[in-house]
C-alpha cells in the first residue's frame, strides 16, 4: 500500500509549516492557530506508526491529545480574550512586557 | 487508487495550510485550516483508523475552529500584512523551519520505502479502542475527563466579564 | 613553689584585656584597682620567684616552662616557653617594681582623662609585652616581646592622638624601631642557620662548644645590636625618643627611661656568649654606645624642655649601658641599667610633678625657684639629680664607675675617655636643669603661678619610693677597691654572665679611676653652678660668641631635617608616584575595566531580551535545531 513513510514526511511537512506559521505571523489568534497545526502532524505520526507497529496506543494516544488539545484551546482562547482586554490589542510584538 | 486519494487530502491539508499562512484576515486563517483538519481526519482513516478520523472531524475541525471563530469574531482586529515588516526576521524563520523540515525528512530517509503491513480487519474499531481505553489506559481517561472539566471551569472564570464595583 | 614564674607575664595580660575590653564601662577606681593590682601581683609573684632562686638552684641553670609547642615547620620549631634564671629575676623585678610604681603614679597624673580606662589597659598590656621579653627562654618569643613593646610604645606614645604631634611622634618610633626590627629578624634567621635553633641554652651551648665560628657570630651579632639601636634609641635610629616626650609623662618615665629602650641592653647581656665569640661586634657596641652617650649628652646641654633634656639623657645613659657590654662588663652595663631604671624614672615623675604642678608648663625658661614650692618634688629632683651625675655614694656612681673602670681596664682608652666626656656633660646638664627649674629668679607664668601646688601623695610617695631607691642600690655592687667579693649583683648574675668576662686591675689603678670619676661629676655640678647658679651672663656670651655651633646643637645637629631630606621624603614621594601611576591607572583600571567589560556584555546581550515572545520561539527552535541536528548527522 502506501508507504507509512509518506505519512510521516507529510507529518514533518506539516510541522514545519506549522513552526513557519507561527514565526510568521504576527496575530496570536493566528499563531494559536498553528499551534493546533503543529499538534495535528504530531496526530498524524503517531497513527503512522500505530499503523506500522500494528499497536493501538498510537491511536488511543492521539485520542488523548485531541481531547486535551481542545480543553488547551478553550483555555488558551479564554486567555487571549483576558491579552486583549488588558492591552487591547493582539498583535504578539506589542507585547513586550518582559522586555530586559 | 489509495495513492491519489492521498495526494489528493495531503495537497487539501497542506493547502489549507498555505491559506491560513497567506490570508491577511484572521477570520479567513482559521476558515482555511478548517478543510485541512478534514483531510487530516481522512488520512487518519486512511491509515486503519475509523475512530480517529470521525474524532478528528467532530472535534477538530468541528469544535475547535467554530471555537476559534467564535473568538475571532468577539475581538476586532485590523487586518494585518501578513508578512511582517522584519524582513530578517521573517526569512531567518523560513530558513530555519526548511531546516527542520530537512532533519525530519533525513531522519527518515533510511526508512523512506518501507511499506505498511496489511491492516488486520477491524482495526482501530470503536470496540478495540475503546477496550484499550476502559481497560490499559483506565487512568489516563478519567484524569482526561477531569481535564477537560478543569479547562471548562477555568475557560469560563477567565473569560468572565468582571462585574464592576 | 618555684613554678609559678610562668604566671608572672600572664596576670597583665589579663588586667590589659580586661581593661581594653571593659574598661570603660567600669567606674574610675575600679580601674586603677585593676590595673595597679596586676602588676603588684606580678612583682610579688616576681620576688618569690626570685627568692626560690638563691643557693644551688641558681647553679643548676634556668628553670624553662613550656606553655605550649607553638611552631613545629620541618627542622625549624619553636615553643612558646618561658625561664627564670639571675638575668631573668633582675629584668623581672625592675619591670613589675618600677612599674607598679609608675602605675600608682599614673592614678593621680592621668586623674581626669578622657581615656583614663586605656591608658592603664595599655600600661597593662606593656608590662606583659616586657616580662615576655625577659621570660622569653628563645630568640621567637623574645621577638615577640620586642615587638610588643613597640606596639605598645606606638600606643602610648599616641595616647592624646588627637594631638597631631602626638601621632606623629607615635609614627616615628614605630617605623624607626621597624627599620631596626628589619635587621633584628635578619639576625635571628641567621641564628638559626648557624646554631641550627633559637633557644638560648642551645645558643650558649654551641657557642662554647666551639660551633659557632667568628664570622658567624659577628654578623649575628651586629645585626641584633642593630635592631637594639631602633628599641634603644642609639646612633643613627635615636631620633624617635626626644619626639616620643609627647606622650604622658609616666609613660617617658616606664617605657622610655626604666624598660623598653633597655631591652637592647638586655639583649645584648643575655646572648654573651654568642658577643664574646665575636671582638669586632663587641668593638661596635662600645664605640656606638660611647659616641651615642657623647653625642646625646651635647644635645642636652641646651635643651629647654624639662622633658627633652631627660630624654635626651636617657640616650645618653643607655650609651653607657651599651659600653659596658661592648667592653665584657656585661653585668656592669645590666647593673647600670638596674640603677638607671630608679633614678631616671624618678627624675621623670619628678618632672611630671613640676609640669602637673604647673598645669603643664614645661619649659624651663618659665620655671625657677619653684624649690619654695614644691619642696618635696625638689627633694626628689634633687635626689635624682645627684644619682645620674655620679656623684660618689649615690648608686648612680656605683654603676658609671664600673662601666667606665671596665673600660679602662680592658685596654679601651677612646671608649674610656669619651665616657668620661659624657659624664661630664651628664652631671653639667642635670645641674642646669635643676637650677633652672627649682632655684633662681622665677620667671613663671603668672596664671600657673596661681594654681601652683605639691602634688597629692599619689604622686609623692612614688618619688619617695624611687629616691630611696636611688640611693640605696648602688650598694649592691661595690667596687673592689672597698674590699674583696662586694659585688653581690655581679655575683648573682654569675650563672648567665661569667664572672671572667670582667678584667681585672691592680688595685691602685682602681683608686685612680674612681678619682677620675669622682673629679669629673664634681667638675661638670661645678660648671652648672658657675653657669647658672647665680644669675650670670656666661651662658649668653658663649652663644654669642659661637652662633652657629650654638645653633647646630640647638637643632639637635639637624639630624631629623637630614633624615627627612634623604628617606622620607624620596620615598614619600616615590610612594606617591607608584600610586598615581600603577595603582591608579593600572590595578584600579583592570579592576574597574573589568567592571566595565561585563557591563557591556551585559548590556550587548540584553538586546536578545525583546520581550516578544515570537523572538523567543524563533531561539527555541534554534536551539532544538542543533540538538536534533547533533543526534541525526
């Protein structure tokens, strides 16, 4: 069949996107965002290799991640909402808080 | 046959991907990634894995993306370049991510051929995984569960709108 | 019984910690208390030690305590133990006797001072650093000693430091006494080298066996005498003891008449044997000593501080002291030392009478005929007066005598005559002064003259004390001439100092000499009469008929603007110029650059510190790329 390997450069592609995005962009909305990216291609491996051991942790481990990555992403919005709030703004440079 | 389809969800996800990179609305980033999520849920089935996938598209590209809207929506934001003044900045990370893209891609390239065994019928079934979650990984589910409530209650005390004195 | 001499510097020891550290918080009485107690109890502990020396004990040869095993370094070790032998008990005695003297006399001179407290501490803390040093049974523990009395000389001597003379003064003595001490620990090294240790007994026992050769010994030797020439005050490192006057009279009176400028002395007596060994140290010792006693008492003669003259005096005297040594007439020069211990501390705290008496006034052209006055300071002056310059019956002539006789005797004729000269201008300038003082016109101030009064018996009984003294222990050493074996003290220190060590003359020879003697203190009292006894114009013409001799001695022979010009000034001054150009350029600029450098660092690498978080992650994934990079490649 297809090869397990095509999954995982795919997974590292996506990776890489996502740490590209993240860099990238200055919003933190859309940073979040490829944050979840990056999580995703995690995702992807690990259902690549339950596939190619035959074991399925993998998949029960990407159940898991998906659950905590949504109570992550409730939480992690409900803070971007406090950012914006206090500074009134989200773009990531203006934040500079810890500058020095 | 299996190989176009996979082709086919791998240019959708990365696609989607690319949309939300270069889209300048925030509204439109979290919109693009919402097929990607979709193409990824495919490729878990793809892969032997039912369960996953469905979880993936409820979940994913379901809830959490309506999530993010919902909170794009609440906070006006300008439209940003989305590339970023900081020229330096902006090719150095671009470098960088190739390089990792590129260690990823040589640390697999002993194994770049091998082929996965045929799936066993019936696997990545709702009944096998959710034997292996009631029983092996007991733990792991409940604590996930209260996880999740924390992440509930915590989401909302955030958020909350403070009452003024 | 006889064990106890140990205890003897450690009682001081304690009154000087206690009071340094309490003192102050205690109420005046229970200072003097303490502090004139301690050393009592140290003299009587002194006399029963002494006591326990007489018959067979004395032959046996020192008695040593260890305290305890202080350095042990490869082939060099030196315990800190002390001995009690004849040279011991003498130094021993003059030290606590005198000095709980002067510290009863110190109750009523410093009644009233700010520091009442330390200045018996610190009288204290000298009488322990003295009885060290004559208890010392090694070179180490003696030095310790020798340094101690010089700390504590500094200290006194700068007691009202306030006063920038005093400080300066305190300066002065400290850093002369250093340049001497340099030569002093050069000589002890060398000790050690050649005798391989620096016990005394070891020291007398190798320098009898032949195993310290003439060389050795005289390079020895003339190194410590150096390093007795800053503590004694001789030719060319005397300088330091007319200045240190500025401090309170007892003090000139213990430290700088009676003990301390006599450790040389001492010293000198108690390694005899490694100075016999060696003629042309011994030949340096006399000829210093006899120039310094000449060259002193010049100076003297036309003085104007009471103070200075004694001063002055005392250099003069610890001269001969240093004759007799160099001559062999080691017991002669320690007998010297013994009698000038009494009057010389006598003359002093008869001098602090007139200056307490006079609020104190103490230059000698506002004094006069204060003999109405104060009558039994002048008794005691006078008593002084009479013992320092010789005249016969007085102990004073006693101990010159035998110095110069010795002298005589062992061929030294130059050393002879320029004792002779000496005493001379001893008994000329003590005169002058206890005319100017106490007889004549009054020249006083007429505000001093309104509060003068005796001083309370605190103060006379002392005087009293010195002056019995003064006259009755000449006794202890009669010249031959009286009749055979009278010099019970030469006798007694026979166990440390041999009895050869002094020649012998004919008996006729000795009538002579001791008719020498006599001629010359009257000759000199004669002079001083002639000169001041009844308002005169000699003085006056002969400084107008030779100025600038007048002038050269008056100035004490310009010896301290030399000294300045030549030392300390270029070294002041190259001191200066180090300073600015390597200690402020250089060690303050590496130490400051330094500073600087890390700053900068500092400062460059904050610019990594932007605050943003996308900047942040941008140096993760770096980081996470070389990680990676390292574990695949």
């Amino acid at each position: 069949m297809i090869p397990v390997s095509w999954f995982l450069v795919l997974s590292g592609v996506l990776f890489a996107l996502g740490v590209a995005a993240f860099l990238i962009k200055k919003d933190l909305l859309v940073m979040f965002l490829a944050v979840e990216v990056m999580l995703n291609a995690a995702n992807l491996a690990f259902v690549a290799f339950a596939r190619l051991h035959g074991l399925l942790e993998g998949q029960a481990a990407v159940f898991f991640i998906i659950t905590v990555a949504a109570a992550e992403a409730a939480v992690g919005l409900a803070i971007i909402l406090l950012v914006f709030r206090r500074k009134k703004t989200v773009k990531a440079d203006d934040i500079s808080v810890l500058k020095g | 046959m299996a190989t176009l389809l996979f082709f086919l969800l791998s240019a959708l996800c990365v696609g989607g991907i690319l949309g939300m990179i270069l889209s300048r609305n925030a509204a439109y980033s979290a919109l693009c990634l919402v097929p990607s999520f979709a193409a990824l849920g495919a490729l878990f089935g793809l892969l032997g894995g039912p369960f996953i996938a469905v979880v993936q598209v409820i979940i994913y590209a379901g809830a959490v993306m309506v999530l993010f809207l919902f909170v794009v929506m609440m906070i006006p934001l300008r439209p940003a370049p989305s590339f970023p003044k900081r020229k330096a900045f902006f090719a150095l990370s671009v470098v960088l991510a190739a390089c990792l893209l590129a260690l990823i891609v040589l640390s697999l390239s002993a194994s770049l051929k091998t082929s996965a065994a045929a799936a066993p019928e019936g696997f990545g079934g709702v009944g096998d995984i959710g034997r292996l979650l009631f029983t092996d990984l007991l733990y792991p589910f409940e604590i996930t569960s209260l996880v999740i409530l924390a992440a509930l209650v915590g989401a909302l005390i955030l958020a909350k709108k403070k009452k003024s004195p | 019984m006889k064990d106890v001499f140990w205890l003897i510097p450690l009682l001081p020891a304690a009154g000087a910690l206690g009071l340094l550290v309490f003192g102050s918080r205690l109420h005046r009485a229970a200072v003097s208390f303490v502090g004139c107690l301690t050393v009592l109890a140290s003299f009587l502990l002194s006399l029963l030690s002494f006591l326990g020396l007489s018959g067979e004990a004395a032959a046996q040869g020192p008695q040593i305590k260890v305290l305890f095993d202080w350095l042990d370094a490869g082939r060099f070790s030196a315990g800190l133990s002390l001995q009690f032998d004849a040279l011991t008990a003498v130094m021993a005695l003059v030290v606590t006797g005198v000095g709980f003297v002067i510290h009863v006399y110190s109750v009523g001179y410093m009644r009233g001072d700010r520091s009442y407290a330390r200045y018996f501490g610190l009288l204290n803390l000298f009488v322990f650093s003295m009885l060290l040093l004559v208890m010392a049974s090694n070179m180490i523990v003696l030095f310790i000693g020798w340094e101690g009395v010089g700390l504590c000389s500094y200290l006194l001597i700068g007691f009202w430091f306030e006063k920038p003379a005093a400080a300066a003064a305190g300066k002065k003595a400290f850093i002369l006494n250093r340049i001497g001490d340099a030569a002093f620990l050069m000589g002890i090294l060398f000790l050690f080298v050649h005798v391989g240790g620096t016990e005394f007994r070891l020291i007398e026992r190798t320098a009898l066996d032949g195993g310290l050769g003439t060389g050795a010994a005289t390079l020895i030797g003339l190194l410590l005498f150096a390093g007795a020439c800053g503590k004694s005050a001789q030719l060319p490192l005397y300088v330091w003891l007319p200045d240190a006057m500025e401090g309170p009279t007892p003090v000139s009176a213990l430290i700088h008449a009676a003990t301390m400028v006599t450790a040389g002395v001492y010293m000198v007596a108690r390694l005899n044997p490694l100075y016999s060994l060696s003629p042309p140290a011994l030949q340096t010792v006399a000829v210093v000593g006899a120039v310094t006693a000449v060259f002193a008492a010049t100076m003297a003669l036309v003085q104007n501080d009471i103070k200075r003259v004694l001063a002055y005096s005392t250099i003069s005297q610890l001269g001969f002291m240093f004759i007799g040594c160099g001559v062999g007439a080691y017991s002669a020069g320690i007998f010297h030392l013994f009698t000038h211990a009494f009057f010389k501390s006598l003359l002093f705290l008869a001098a602090g009478s007139v200056m307490h008496a006079l609020s104190g006034e103490l230059d000698l052209r506002r004094m006069g005929g204060l003999r109405r006055y104060l009558p039994l300071t002048y008794a005691a002056f006078l008593v002084g007066t009479v013992a320092i310059s010789g005249v016969p019956f007085f102990s004073g002539f006693f101990s010159k005598d035998a110095i110069l006789t010795s002298a005589f005797s062992a061929g030294r004729h130059f050393v002879w005559v320029l004792g002779l000269l000496a005493a001379v201008m001893t008994a000329f300038y003590m005169f002058r002064l206890l005319l100017r003082v106490f007889h004549g016109r009054e020249r006083l101030d007429p505000e001093a003259k309104a509060h003068l009064h005796e001083s309370p018996p605190v103060m006379t009984v002392p005087l009293i004390v010195l002056a019995l003294l003064s006259v009755s222990a000449g006794y202890l050493a009669l010249p031959a001439v009286f009749g055979k074996d009278l010099d019970r003290f030469g006798r007694f220190l026979g166990s440390v100092i041999p009895a050869g060590a002094d020649a012998h003359v004919s008996l006729g020879t000795e009538w002579l000499l001791l008719l020498a003697s006599t001629t010359v203190a009257l000759l000199g009292i004669g002079l001083a009469f002639l000169f001041y006894g009844r308002p005169t114009v000699i003085p006056e013409a002969l400084v107008r008929k030779f100025p600038r001799l007048f002038s050269l001695v008056a100035n004490k022979y310009y010896v301290d603007e030399v000294y300045g010009a030549v030392i300390v000034n270029p070294l002041l001054r190259g001191s200066e110029a180090v300073y600015r150009r390597f200690d402020l350029k250089v060690i303050d600029g590496a130490v400051n650059g330094t500073a600087r450098l890390t700053a900068l660092a500092g400062r460059g690498l904050n610019v990594l510190q932007t605050g943003r978080v996308r900047d942040y992650a941008l140096a993760l994934l770096s980081g996470l790329l070389v990680v990676l990079g390292v574990l695949v490649l």
